[in-house]
C-alpha cells in the first residue's frame, strides 16, 4: 500500500475560482468541489471557464466520491460539465444539494447521478477516505469544513469560511471541533486565502440587516435591492425588514427566482404570509410599500438590474421615486461594469446607496485573525494555502509562520501541481494536465488559443474581405476584386482608400501569373500579405485580412 498522499489542484490556485483539489492515496481518489469562473475581458464571446478535467476523466474508475463544500458556483459550477464524462456519488449538504439539482435538471444529469445529502457533523467514507463535515459561516447557509482522515493522518481542508460569532442562522462556526482535531493531531491544514490581505476580523453578517432596517425605516421611495443570489442569509435580512416596515416584496432575476424557490422550499429562507408578490402584480402595489430583490450586483450585461437601468427591463421602469441598495462588493474586475450601471441609474434620477462605509455588505471569507485562529486550532504540521492569487497564497503563508509553522512544511502549489506528503515530509512533485477549458454556447471547450487570437484581432483592428473570381483555366481575373470591410477605422478618404486596396489586389494577382503562381493558398497568401503590408503603412492598422476566391 502506498504511503504517499498526493494532493492536486486542477483550479483555485493562483486565480480566484474554479476550485478543484484532488485528494489522491494508493488506488483512491477523492474530488473535493468542482467550481468555474467568468471570463476575463479578453475572452471574447466565451460565457464560463471550467477546469481542465482531463486528469480525472483518465482516472473516473479510481474516483470514490466528490464532496462539495457549498453551493457557489465557483465551488459546484464546473458539475455539469465533470458528470459528462464520469459518473461518481456526491455529497454535500441540503441547500447545496438543491442548487446541484437545479444545475444538473438543465444539463439533463440528474437521473443518472447519486447524490448524497447530508448534515454538517456527518461523516461518510469513500475508498480510504474518512470524511467529516464541518459546520462554517460562509455568505451562504450550509457551508463546511472537511476533516479528512487518511492512511497517514488528518487533513483538515476548510473551503471558504469566516468565523460568524452571530450568524443570521443555522449557529456560528464549530470551532469546538476545530480544536479538538488541533488535539488529536492535524498533518495537514489547506485554508481559503482569499481575504489574507484584511487584518482584523470579518464582521458579521447580522450587521447587514441592522444597516437594511436604518435605510428600510421611514422611506418612501421603492426600494430596489440587489445582492449575491446564493446569500440566502442577506436575502432573509431583507426580507424581515420589508415584512417590518408593510412592505411586499418581489423577486426578479433567474437566478434569484431559482435561489429563493430552493432556499423557501428547504427552509432556508421564510416568508410571512401575503409578503412575496409576483413581479407581474407590482404596478398595482404603491411604490412605498414595494421591495424588489433582484440580480444584477456585479453589472451583468444580462442581469435584471442592468436590464433596469437600460430600460429593457418588461416589468421595472426605474425613476426618481426609487431607492436602489448595491448590497455587494464588486468581485475584481468588475468594477467598470458595476459604475456604468451606477452611473445609468443616477441618470434615471433614482438615488443610489452602494458605497462601503454604509455597512451595506461583508465578506463572506475570514480576515487576517480568522485565519490565525484557524491555525492557532488545528495546530498543523504542513500547511498550504489555497483559493487566492499569487499574492493572497504568499501573504498566508507568511502568516503561517507568524504562527510557528516551520517554512519548511509551508508550499505554495500551482494548478496542476502534484503536491506529494508522508508523515514526515511535504514537497511538490511532477505535472497532470491542467489549465483552463472555455465554454461558449454549447461547445465545451472548442474555443481555443487560436479562436480567442482571431476574437482579439477582430475586437481590436476589424476585418477586410477581398472576394475574387478567377478563371479555372490560367487563373486570370473574371470578376472583382470586391472589398468588404467590417470594424476597420479609416478616417477620411474611404472610397480613395478602397479603390487603392483594389489596386493593391491587382498588382498581386498580376505579379502570380507573371511567376506562374496558379495554386489558390499561395495566391491568397501573396494577395493577404501585399494588402497587410500596405494597410499598416497607410493606417498604421492590422485588420484581419480574409482572400476569398471563387473559381469559374
């Protein structure tokens, strides 16, 4: 039997997202989370990144078990696209259950997939594999830790987590159990670093609901609240303080409809009777008695507060009677989306509350002594950090040996990464195939390097097609060349410009038949190259440039 634990991230490991960790021991594996991410602006057209799968495809025979530790998507979103190619029991709490099932009704995959649901301070085995959960706070209900019991020891990995001492529900974080495995002895700490950076404590999330309650109070506007669609606990907030003040509340938003008709339907969330009205009926209702909750927190071009804002929205019209709350903070790289909105809806005359300091949202990711306490509980011997950039995986691993963590037993891995632990020794070993597989529309991965070159330059300098007919026979000119342009900037002088690039094209054509040139590729390419040449010299621009020849 082995006595090697091999530990592989295939995601969340230098970006934030996509979280995937492999936990690998003789003939068992064991997958913890299965999450995507959203494209970066210079991927063009592409709607999500998924992990590369290709490691555990190979090995689906060996996997005994994938456990989710909450339902964000950045933990459960790549599902779908996993359970295509392989089949293997889940496990994971109520509501996360509820928010797989959802996902995996649309991509057809729920018959055919086990899922196991189960309570936090449950425990269940897989292979080798001992697994406990853990209950955390998290800024969605039905979070957990992992306590993992292997061959040669205990590996406690958190997911995300912050330490919640008066959570809205379900209880605070069980750091009781925490320190009782501290005791027992701990080989392996991996800890979400995502908020490293912060020092202090996370604040509460109760602390949100007493803000709502202040900007709920005496208002007489309709109030407009947008927030994450999984913080079942901020949505619950909301609600109280609408039920409070005699106002009806509606929802808008796919993905917030299917949220509060999960969470409503397990519990999570409660309603007092006659306050949730449907969308349909809000004109009916006067506006200082009307709460809509609604999706749209990070500026998503087809959210339904973006939809709002742009007048595109069937049931919304939004004016100076309204008062809009950004319950969230802006996820990196978001925030030019979200100020266009602000700034659409200020121009609607609405009033706008969004900023930090009006105690509006927190973290749902431990701060700086969040993740000292952890440590300082679990007392482990190896530790390595995940869920972060580059900078948050150094940061806290320099915060583990502010905690007496020897720097010898602290590695910082990258996706794809074997990282390969005994009892007595932790160090990187070689490569499985990793990276990232974009989904565009239904194609999975078809959107390569090559595609997203193409996307770039078409974004970036437009496009010139050059159509030819030309004889089969010697190759001679019949008919064109025509020009079509499209995206290609010039700035005066356009006809002038077209008749040139016509020119341009001749003199190609005429300079192949002088070399007896007479394959179609070679004459494309003469033809792309010369107009290349002579658009950069005139333009100082690259266009892609598209020969098409027609053969008569």
């Amino acid at each position: 039997m082995a006595s090697k634990l091999k530990i592989i991230s295939l995601g969340g490991l230098n970006e934030i997202g996509k979280n995937l960790t492999v936990y690998e021991y003789g003939d068992d594996i064991l997958v913890v989370d299965c999450g995507m991410s959203f494209p970066d602006e210079e991927m063009y057209g592409v709607d999500i990144v998924i992990p590369d799968f290709t490691y555990l495809v190979q090995n689906k025979n060996r996997i005994r078990g994938i456990v989710l530790t909450h339902g964000h998507e950045d933990h459960i979103g790549g599902l779908p696209y996993l359970l295509r190619d392989l089949n293997a029991p889940l496990y994971c709490t109520r509501l996360t259950a509820g928010l797989i099932k959802l996902k995996l009704d649309e991509h057809g995959l729920l018959e055919k997939t086990t899922i196991n649901e189960m309570e936090a301070g449950q425990k269940f085995r897989a292979g080798c594999f001992n697994v406990e959960l853990i209950h955390v706070n998290h800024s969605i209900a039905d979070s957990v830790a992992l306590a993992i019991k292997t061959p040669i020891g205990t590996i406690v990995h958190t997911g995300d987590f912050k330490i919640d001492l008066t959570p809205v529900e379900s209880g605070m974080i069980d750091l009781t159990r925490f320190g009782e495995l501290g005791k027992e002895g701990v080989l392996m700490l991996l800890a979400d670093s995502t908020n490293v950076e912060r020092p202090g404590h996370s604040e509460s999330e109760r602390s949100v609901g007493a803000h709502f309650d202040q900007l709920f109070k005496d208002c007489d506007k309709r109030i407009i609240v947008t927030t994450f669609a999984s913080n079942v606990q901020r949505l619950q907030q909301v609600i109280n303080s609408a039920a409070k003040y005699g106002r009806k509340v509606a929802i808008t938003g796919r993905s917030m409809e299917q949220v509060m008709k999960v969470a409503m339907e397990l519990g999570y969330v409660t309603v007092p009777d006659g306050t949730l009205v449907d969308i349909n009926q809000i004109n009916s209702i006067p506006k200082k008695k009307l709460v809509i909750i609604t999706t749209g927190s990070q500026g998503e071009a087809m959210s339904a507060l973006y939809r709002m804002a742009f007048n595109e929205h069937r049931q919304v019209e939004i004016d100076a009677g309204d008062r809009v709350i950004i319950s969230a903070s802006a996820i990196p790289g978001n925030e030019n989306t979200i100020g266009r909105v602000i700034n659409e809806l200020f121009m609607k005359g609405a009033e706008v509350i969004y900023d930090k300091l009006e105690g509006l949202h927190v973290s749902g990711h431990g701060c700086r002594e969040d993740l000292k306490m952890m440590m300082a509980l679990t007392q482990p011997k190896f530790f390595m950090p995940v869920h972060g950039e580059q900078r948050h995986l150094r940061t806290h691993a320099e915060l583990a040996k502010t905690m007496g963590i020897d720097p010898h037993n602290i590695v910082i891995s990258d996706i794809g990464r074997i990282v390969e632990v005994t009892r007595k020794s932790i160090k990187l070993g070689g490569n499985v195939p990793a990276g990232k597989v974009l989904v565009d529309g239904t194609g999975v991965g078809d959107v390569g390097s090559v595609v997203l070159r193409d996307r770039r330059h078409l974004a970036q300098d437009g496009m010139v097609v050059v159509v030819m007919t030309l004889s089969s026979e010697d190759g001679s000119l019949i008919s064109g060349p025509d020009i079509v342009t499209r995206g290609f900037v010039y700035v005066k002088e356009a006809d002038a410009l077209l008749e040139e690039l016509r020119r341009v094209v001749n003199e190609s054509l005429e300079s192949c038949q002088a070399q007896h040139i007479t394959d179609w590729a070679s004459i494309k390419a003469k033809v792309k190259a010369n107009l290349s040449g002579y658009l950069y010299k005139q333009t100082k621009r690259s266009p892609m440039i598209l020969p098409v020849i027609m053969e008569v």
